[in-house]
C-alpha cells in the first residue's frame, strides 16, 4: 500500500507540479549528509510517520456475495494516514519558493489522490484516498523535532498527509445454505393429540389419524 501511495503522489507532482522544468522526484530522508549531495533542482517527499486514521475506522462486517447469496463476511478497510515531509532543494532560495508554491496550488486542487494515479489493491478496493495539505501538526509530534531526528537544518517544507485504505485480511466464512425446505412440528396439550398424530393429520389437511378418536370439546 505505502509504495501504491508513492506512486500515485510522484505521478500527480511530475504532471501538475513539476510541468516541463528538469526537476527530480526522489523519496530520501533528506539528512545533511544526502542535501550536500544534490547538484540538480529536486523535490524530496520523504514518509516521516505512519499512523491509523482512526476517525475512520468502522465496526461490524462487510458481506460477500455470489448469486445473491453471502458466501463470507470480512472486517472493512482500515485507514492509515502516510505523512509526508516535501521539500524543494536548489541553489537559489527564489527557485525553492517557486517550486514550493507549484506544489501548494498542485495539492490544493485534490480533496483525494486521482483514480488514475492509483494502482494495485489501493485502486481495487475502489475507495476514494484523501489527501490534506499543510494542516498543523498534532500536538505530540513538531516539525522542528522531524528536522533535529534528520540531523539536518530547519527548511521550507510542505506536510502532505494521505489516508490509505488498507484490507485486513480477516475474512468470515458464512455458515452453510440450508438446502431442505422448513418443518413444521406441532403437538396438543397434555399429550393429545400426539404429536405424530398432529404431523399426520396435517399431511391430510385436518382429518383425524386413521384408528384414533377425536376429542369432543364440552360446552
């Protein structure tokens, strides 16, 4: 799922994002160590976080069907909010802005990832995936501390937060398809009539058993 992501998010940069300029699309943690290496205008959307989207998760189960009939049950797709820390890295700050506003106007047009940027199980499960754009971060967690993690200095950077569906592989089998049709049991009060009495006598819509004696009710 986390590669179907990267996917989808470097094919919707390189056509709305990046155009005609010669602008790499890499997904490295960008240390100090990995920035003295870039020589070429380059856009680093790099995962920093994983978490469950849990205000998406749903209970009960989801049937499935063949001919009309349930044949297993499975629990519903969980999300995973993918956090991605996108940066701009060029020789001139001007051109890091540019690059940083394209991107901006290019999440902003997408509540959710375009279906035709998604592929494998994450475009089969046929769930629309969200994408937000530069929402503050949660308390627990700061941009500065991302940037102290990567031992690098504090930059311009873009928080992309995409939240994936995932199947969890938990499936049900259904119990078996009753295949005889239902039976109908009826018994009298204090063992009349019996109850094979009853059976029979319904097999020949009312009348009495051959040999047996009807009760007469007494007024």
């Amino acid at each position: 799922m986390i590669h179907e992501v990267d996917a989808a998010l470097l094919a919707l940069i390189e056509r709305e994002a990046t155009g005609t300029r010669d602008v790499e699309v890499v997904f490295d943690a960008p240390t100090k160590e990995w920035a003295g290496r870039r020589n070429a205008p380059t856009i680093d959307v790099y995962l920093y976080d994983i978490r469950e989207d849990l205000r998406r998760r749903e209970r009960g189960l989801l049937n499935e069907y063949d001919d009309g009939r349930v044949t297993a049950r499975h629990l519903p797709p969980r999300f995973f909010k993918l956090s991605y820390l996108v940066t701009a890295w060029t020789q001139r700050p001007e051109d890091e802005h540019r690059l940083l506003s394209s991107l901006l106007a290019c999440f902003l047009r997408h509540d959710c990832l375009p279906e035709d940027t998604l592929s494998g199980p994450l475009a089969e499960i046929g769930i629309s995936v969200p994408l937000t754009i530069a929402l503050p971060p949660p308390e627990d967690r700061s941009f500065a501390d991302v940037w102290t993690a990567l031992g690098g200095e504090l930059k311009p950077s873009l928080d992309v937060v995409v939240s994936a569906p995932t199947w969890t592989g938990r499936v049900y089998d259904a119990a078996p398809h009753i295949q005889t049709p239902p039976a109908v049991s009826m018994g009298g009060v204090g063992d009349w009539p019996p109850r094979e009495a009853s059976r029979a006598s319904a097999r020949r819509g009312g009348a009495p058993k051959p040999g047996g004696t009807a009760r007469k009710r007494s007024r």
